[in-house]
C-alpha cells in the first residue's frame, strides 16, 4: 500500500487514536483500491457470486481513476462493441 501517509500513522488511525482527514481517506482508500464509501462504511467487499459479478466489479475499478476525456473515449468503444449486428 502506498498512500504517502506514514505507518505509524495509519496505525494510530486503524487503532482510534486519530481522526482521518477527507483527504487522507481519500489517499488510503485509492491505495487499498476500495472505493472510499466502503473504507468508511466498514464492510469489506464481498466475493462477487459470479464470473460476471467478478468482471463488472474489476471494470468498475479501472474505471474509478479516468479522467473525463478516457471515460467518453471509452463509452464510445463500449457503445461501438454493443451494438446490434442485425
């Protein structure tokens, strides 16, 4: 894990003796490569219950870091490969 913070001091956050800031939960959740509502929540991710469950959650991840400009390039090849060949 590397989310520039140091080990003592996550830590002191995984014990309660901190209080994490927005941004570095932001930092620890992108670095566990969780979404942050999980890291707060508490719940880990469950297994997905199928090979399509498994794929959508690891599309889901890649996706989490594009920019705006990735994300439209890639809505267009997505929408392209779903076509309808009638």
């Amino acid at each position: 894990m590397n989310a520039s913070l140091h080990k003592n001091y996550v830590g002191a956050i995984e014990r309660g003796q901190y209080n994490v800031s927005l941004r570095n939960a932001c930092r620890l959740a992108d670095a566990l490569d969780v979404p942050l509502a999980e890291l707060v929540v508490g719940q880990l991710p469950s297994k997905p219950a199928t090979e399509t469950d498994a794929l959508r959650a690891t599309i889901t991840n890649l996706l989490r870091r594009q920019s705006a400009a990735k994300l439209r390039t890639i809505l267009n090849v997505v929408r392209e490969l779903t076509k309808s060949r009638s």
